[in-house]
C-alpha cells in the first residue's frame, strides 16, 4: 500500500512541477509626466472623439504621457497556485498614480462657473465601459482618469486647467487645447 502511495505522489508531484514552469517577465512601470484631453463622444457614445465636439457629451481625461520602464526576469513557479491552472508568467506593475485632481475653466463655463472656477462639481466619473457615477474627483488615483460633464456649457470656448499630483514624482498643471463649439 505504501509503494502505490508513493507512486500516485511522485507521478502527482511530476505533474505539478512540470505544469506552468515557465519563466517570465516583470516589467514596473512608473508615471512620469500626465496630459489632459478634452474630448467629446460620436453617435455611437464611443470617446474620445476629436473631429466634431458635442456640447452634450464632453469629457476630460488626464492620462500618464510618459512612463520609466524596468524589466526584470521573474522564475514563475508554483506548486500550490498553478495546480488548476497556468497563468501567463508576464507581468506589468504601476509603482505610481496620477492622484488629487483639480480642474479649473479658463472661460466661462455657465452663470456658476465663471472663468478661473473649480469645476470638479460637475464631472461624473466615466469608466472603461460608458457608464458614470458621482465622485469625489480628489480622490481617484489611476494611470488613466476619465470625467464625463454632468451640466452642458453655456458659452462656446472650452479650456480647462488641470492640476494634480503624480505619486512619488511631484505636482503638475496641464492645460486642455482650446475649443471653439459650433
């Protein structure tokens, strides 16, 4: 009994160390530098949409512009968590965020928000998929933020100021192009 015990944990084992034994890769990624978009939504509601903006579906995204990349060689191996299944031995990191957003209109956006105002009171969070929600905008934290605006504007001249803080880099201030609706 002791010999086919043996044997079903050797041919186990075997199994085990030779399923997903792969070496694979590490890559850290730290934001550098952020860019700030507006933008706008086509027909379909797919953003960013740039050639022709609709006063009723603006946006604003700040996103990481430049990023500092280290790779390193990781050994992927696993007894205990690759048994059901192999997993892919690649793996990409952030060691920083793009955090406490502050956005200002440089023109008149509506009677409430004149020229030189924190608008952080009407943009919705926008996720990867459409849909938004209310947030506190200085309290996300991601290499890729997108708002959506909750109020139409009032005047046709759009630019905004963006600040915020990059974890472990610094401050900045970004500033959207200017936009002139029809």
């Amino acid at each position: 009994m002791k010999k086919i015990t043996f044997v079903i944990l050797i041919y186990f084992s075997g199994i085990i160390i030779s399923c997903c034994f792969d070496n694979g890769t590490i890559t850290y990624n730290t934001v550098e530098s952020a860019r700030a978009l507006l933008f706008s939504f086509d027909e379909n509601g797919i953003f960013p949409h740039l050639d022709h903006f609709n006063r009723d579906e603006l946006g604003i995204g700040i996103y990481a512009d430049s990023l500092s990349t280290r790779t390193e060689m990781a050994s992927n191996f696993s007894t205990i968590g690759k048994v059901y299944a192999c997993s892919n031995p690649d793996i990409v990191m952030y060691t920083n965020t793009i955090d406490s957003l502050n956005v200002f209109t440089i023109y008149d956006f509506d009677n409430e928000h004149p020229a030189g105002s924190n608008i952080n009171d009407i943009l919705f969070y926008l996720d990867g998929f459409g849909e938004t929600s209310e947030i506190n905008i200085n309290e996300v934290s991601s290499i890729a933020n997108h708002f959506k605006f909750s109020v139409v504007p009032q005047n046709d001249s759009l630019q905004f100021e963006i600040s915020g803080r990059i974890t472990e880099r610094g401050n900045f201030i970004k500033t959207t192009e200017l936009i002139i609706l029809e």
